[in-house]
C-alpha cells in the first residue's frame, strides 16, 4: 500500500461562489440538484438514488482510495450568500511515479465538474474550477487533466478555460484534457 499524504479539501472562495468541502451531510440536498437523467447526456449512465449517492459521499470524504494511491477532493458549490447547491468540483490526485520521469513525484490532479441543470449556463463551473486550481497549485499539483465527452461543448469550455487542451487520447468515449 501506498501511503502519500494528500492535502485535506479547505472551504473556498471565488468571486460568486462559495466550495464546501464535501461532507456525508451534502448527500440529501445533493440528491435533489442530481437527480435529473439530463445530466447524464454525455457521460452515460442514470443517476444514483439517495443511497447510492449517500454511499459514495461516505466513500469520498475519505479523501483518499482505500490503497492509498490517489487522493480524493470533493467541494459542493452554492452561492457565497447561501442558497441551494449549484454542483460539485472534484479533483483526483496521484503522483507521477515514473523513476525515468523528469518530473517523478510531480502532484497532478484530474479534474470534473458537474453543475445542476438549472444553474446552467452562468459560468459556475468555469470559476469553481478556477478555484480549485489555483488552490491545488499553491500545493504543489502542477499537471492538471479533464475527461471531456468530444460533443459536450459546454465541458470543453470549461477545459479550455482552465488551460486544458485536448490531446489525441480517448477513454470511454472522452476526449483527454491536459495542461
């Protein structure tokens, strides 16, 4: 087993919005922003019911895969004022552990985003993303990298928002991002 030791997700800001570390709590309101078969247009799939949802939250503020490799950051995201859940931000860690690398021990995160249909549109994911970026950065990841489904074009922007560009890599039916 692996045992890196990975950055804990802290509450953030950006300039509308404010990112919750995910908490088992988040499950139930969660559950009403993602209960909507649209947004899995492009990734497939339907979504999870209340328990299934409440099982992976348990899973994921764990903040790390149970043999250690990868850790897990998860924020939901609501309005700086309060309100209802917008989405979520995650971010994958793991280090680059190539020894013929140059950059072995390099922190690189995969990142997605998932904003609830109705709140659509308002560039939320794109500034969360942002945030969660820069706060990654100031810790040490330097690669960042996004699965984006080659017709999902609102997903793309976001990538390209980020400084993500498309490489000629498919997994799933994705389109692989990198910076």
């Amino acid at each position: 087993m692996i045992n890196h030791q990975w950055p804990e997700a802290e509450q953030l800001h950006s300039s509308r919005l404010l990112l919750e570390p995910l908490r088992r709590e988040h499950a139930d309101e969660a559950f009403l922003l993602f209960n909507d078969s649209s947004l899995h247009t492009f990734t497939g799939g339907a979504p999870d019911t209340r328990e299934q949802l409440a099982a992976r939250f348990a899973r994921q503020v764990l903040g790390t895969s149970p043999d250690g490799r990868s850790g897990w950051l998860n924020w939901m995201l609501r309005h700086r004022d309060g309100g209802p859940l917008l989405g979520t931000v995650q971010a994958t860690l793991t280090r680059v552990e190539d020894q013929a690398a140059e950059d072995t021990g390099t922190v690189q995160a995969e990142l997605a985003w998932v904003v609830g249909y109705d709140h659509q549109g308002n560039g939320y994911a794109t500034e969360a993303a942002a945030a969660v970026v820069a706060w990654l950065t100031a810790r040490g990841a330097h690669r960042f990298s996004a699965h984006v489904h080659p017709d999902h074009h609102a997903s793309a922007t976001v990538a390209h928002r980020l400084g993500l560009h498309p490489t000629d890599r498919v997994v799933d039916g994705e389109v692989r991002w990198t910076t």
